[in-house]
C-alpha cells in the first residue's frame, strides 16, 4: 500500500494520478467506450484492487465477471508464464499444439449433453456467437434467429442485432440482421397484466409458438438464443417453465438452442453452468469471460453433428484458441476443482442474499432482489407499487460506494439494477466489508 485510503474510508476520485491518466484517456480514447469510475488500477490480488493512487477498493466487477477465479490468481499465472516459455502463438490453422485439444476435450467433458461434442475457440463472448448462429444456420439450413428483450450477445455487427438495449448499444448502428426475432423475456418482477412468475413464463412460450402463424414459419428459424439469467439485462431469474418451454419448442420444431453463458456461466449461479438450474441441455453453448481467468477467449461448444455441417475454412481465425489462453483456461478449470468454487458461489450466495434481503427490508429505493447463487440484482425504484426503475440514485448510490471502497456497477435497460459479480474466491470478511459499504450508501440517502 502506498499510503492511500483502505476500503470503507472515503477517498477523493479521481486521486491525483488518475486525474492525469484521465486526461490521456479523454485525448486518445473514443468518448463511445464508458467507464464505470474514474479509477486507474495498478495491480490486484483475488478481489482487492489498487489503484495508482494507492486506494484500496473490494471488487464486486470482477472485470465484468472475467475474474470469477480472482484477479491475478498465481495458480493461473503459472501455467500462463510456463506457455509463455514455450511460444507465444502458432495459429491452429498452421502448426497445432496440445494445449488447444487439452481445452476443447476437458470442455467437451463439463458443458452438458451426453453426446460427441466438439469445440471451436475464438477471441471474445461475440465472436463465439457468431460462430454459434453460423454453425446453427449452417446445419439446419435456416435463417431465423429469435432472442429476447433484455438479452446482450455483444457489440459486433451481427451480436448488436441479437443485442436488446436500442440507446446504448444499437441506435444508429442499423440496419441489422433481417433474421432477427425479438421476444419477451420471462421478467417476473415486471410480468404485465398481473400474471404471476409461472404464468408470465408460460404467456412468453405462447407469445413464440403464436409467431410462428404471424411472423417467420417455424421451419425457417435455425435457433433459439438466450443467457438464462441475462446479465447486462438485469440478473432476471426466470421461472423453469419458460426455458423448459423454450427447449420443448426447439425439440418439436427442429431449432437449436443457443446457450449465452458468457457472463453468468462458469460457476456464479453455484453450478457450472446456468441452464443447468433449469433442468435443461442446450444444443450450442458459448463460454468466455471467466474462463479465461483474465486473458481473452470463448468457446462455441457443440454437437459434433452440428459442427461437421461446416465445411472446410468455414470457422477459424488467426488468433483463435491462443496458447497462452488455452493454458490460462485449462489451468482456471483446474483451480475450480480444486478450489471448489462452485459450493463457495452456493455459500457466498447465501451470504450475499441473506444481507440483500434485510436491506430490502430497510430502505424503500431496493423495489427487488433476485439470484442464483452470486448472480444477483437488486433493482433501484421510485416507488415499490409503480416500481419506476430510478436510474439517477442508482448512480448516487454507485458513486458513494465507489468514492468509500467498493467498485461496483449497474445494468438494465433503464440503469437502475445492481448487479454483483464479485470474485468466487473473495474472502468472507471482505464480502462483509462490501455490502457494509454498500449499505452504508444506502443509508445516506435516506436523510
Ligand atoms: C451474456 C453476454 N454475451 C455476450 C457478451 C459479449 O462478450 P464480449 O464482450 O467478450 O464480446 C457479453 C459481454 O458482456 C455478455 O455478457
């Protein structure tokens, strides 16, 4: 520590460092890429980080749930360093190695499905859909792609269209994809016409199987494509009988479901992967973020059947499966085993909702908490009956905790969820130390 403030004391951001990096972000940095505080990281350790100002903070981001093994997790860093030592690219298309079959056959082994898998790498969360929606359009021969209000599959041409929030992310960017079908999601908080969680789940799988007389026959849509909880959506828990609907339509129509477990797969919901809180198996899952443990890669993981529908130099790419991140990623897999990160995500979880509730209970602005396991969002509203989503104390709120300690951010159409995407391996005490921090923000705009 660098004689900075600790978690918990208030510091003045930015600190003098990160006012003149600021000044280089705003001259050489499109204004279009946002930040969530004026904080400069200089180094970090499981879920603490510190700035270049010396300041201590608790990371409830998580890199935006990239770091669910923790921030410069040294188990990792190993096998990063021992790569790093043996060579640095190759491209798989040219000189293979066995790092990259290493990942795809320990992949095929925990993504669910008891059937010949095969994986593809790739770079990021929307590259590895647009593999998905190729390999999909590819084997059924369809063009149709539907998806979901509140839904983010990422920022690319393609992914934008799949992609729900028109104002930041999409407006002015069209036309998009023609293929692209937009639903209403399972949003039990916000249900319309008073319908209960289950009966909303049901009226979104009608909604669909309605369409298919007015708006794209159901033998044209290749695939189906969610995250089960959306994450930049706003942590919605749908109710079981709207993804089990979903695969019911897929199964009777011949369409493939796409599983986005981007951001709250990879062992948040305190199993492996979300869809399996839902007793259902997709036909393609798209993994990254967290599995990279901080350097980037996704993967496009499906049916071998589905895979060999693509003819030769159909999918590639020149950095796709980096040696570097193939062995970052078989090494965070590993640190999962041994760490046991999925009954730590069960327990922090319970730790988490159990403080998130008797908060609710306490201050009027939380109109809703919601999650499995640590993904959770609790919802900021005017008014508990109107449930007015208010954006602007959300961002009070998000500034007082960043300006005492916690680095934290919010999603939702409407900016007014918090969500939280802490480590897996933050300490318990710090976990603590956070939601005080968090309460404490709370708390002061109750005056
Ligand atoms: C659910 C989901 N899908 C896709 C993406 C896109 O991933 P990337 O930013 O790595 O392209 C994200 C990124 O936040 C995501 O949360």
């Amino acid at each position: 520590m660098n004689g900075g403030k600790k978690p918990g004391e208030k510091r003045k951001l930015p600190g003098k460092r990160s006012a003149e990096l600021l000044k280089l972000r705003n001259k050489y940095v499109p204004k279009a890429v946002f930040q969530v505080a004026p904080v400069f990281i200089d180094r970090g350790k499981g879920a603490i980080i510190e700035d270049v100002d010396g300041n201590e903070y608790i990371d409830f981001v998580g890199g935006i749930c990239v770091l669910n093994a923790g921030q410069s997790n040294e188990f990792v860093i190993s096998a990063i360093k021992e790569q790093l030592d043996k060579h640095l690219h190759a491209d798989h298309n040219v000189t293979m190695y066995e790092v990259y079959m290493r990942l795809a056959e320990k992949l095929t082994k925990i993504t669910p499905g008891n059937y010949q898998k095969q994986v593809l790498f790739s770079n990021s969360g929307a590259e590895g859909i647009e593999n998905a929606v190729k390999i999909a359009r590819r084997y059924t021969g369809r063009h149709g792609l539907i998806c979901f209000e509140g839904a983010f599959h990422g920022r690319t041409a393609m992914t934008m269209g799949l992609t729900s929030q028109v104002r930041n992310y999409k407006y002015g960017f069209g036309p998009f994809d023609p293929g692209i079908y937009r639903f209403p999601f399972a949003y039990a908080y916000r249900a319309p016409f008073g319908l209960s969680a289950d009966e909303y789940g049901e009226y979104c799988v009608a909604k669909i199987e309605e369409s298919f007389k007015s708006y794209i026959a159901s033998d044209e849509v290749a695939a189906i494509i969610l995250e089960p909880i959306p994450g930049e959506g706003g942590y919605m828990v749908p109710p079981k009988n709207f993804i089990q609907g979903l695969r019911r339509i897929c199964d009777k129509n011949g369409i493939l479901l796409i599983d986005d477990e981007i951001q709250v797969g990879m062992g948040r919901t305190g199993k492996m992967w979300s869809i399996e809180n839902y007793n259902v198996t997709p036909d393609i899952m798209v993994i990254a973020k967290s599995l990279g443990g901080g350097i980037p890669i996704a993967a496009t993981v499906a049916k071998k059947e589905y895979m060999d529908a693509v003819p030769l130099s159909g999918l590639g790419g020149t950095f796709n499966g980096n040696p570097v991140s193939c062995a970052a990623a078989l090494k965070v897999l590993e640190y999962y085993e041994k760490e046991n990160l999925l009954q730590k995500a069960a327990k922090f979880g319970k730790m988490a909702m159990d403080r998130l509730e008797k908060m609710k209970g306490k201050y009027p602005v939380i109109g809703d908490v919601r999650g499995i396991g640590c993904a959770i969002g609790l919802e900021v509203v005017k008014d508990h009956k109107t449930k007015e989503p208010d954006a602007q104390m959300t961002s009070i709120i998000l500034k007082e905790c960043h300006e005492h300690g916690l680095i934290i951010m919010s999603c939702g159409a409407y900016h007014n969820i918090i969500r939280f995407m802490f480590p897996l391996v933050i300490k318990e005490d710090e976990l603590r130390m956070g939601f005080d921090i968090l309460e404490n923000a709370l708390k002061a705009q109750q005056k």
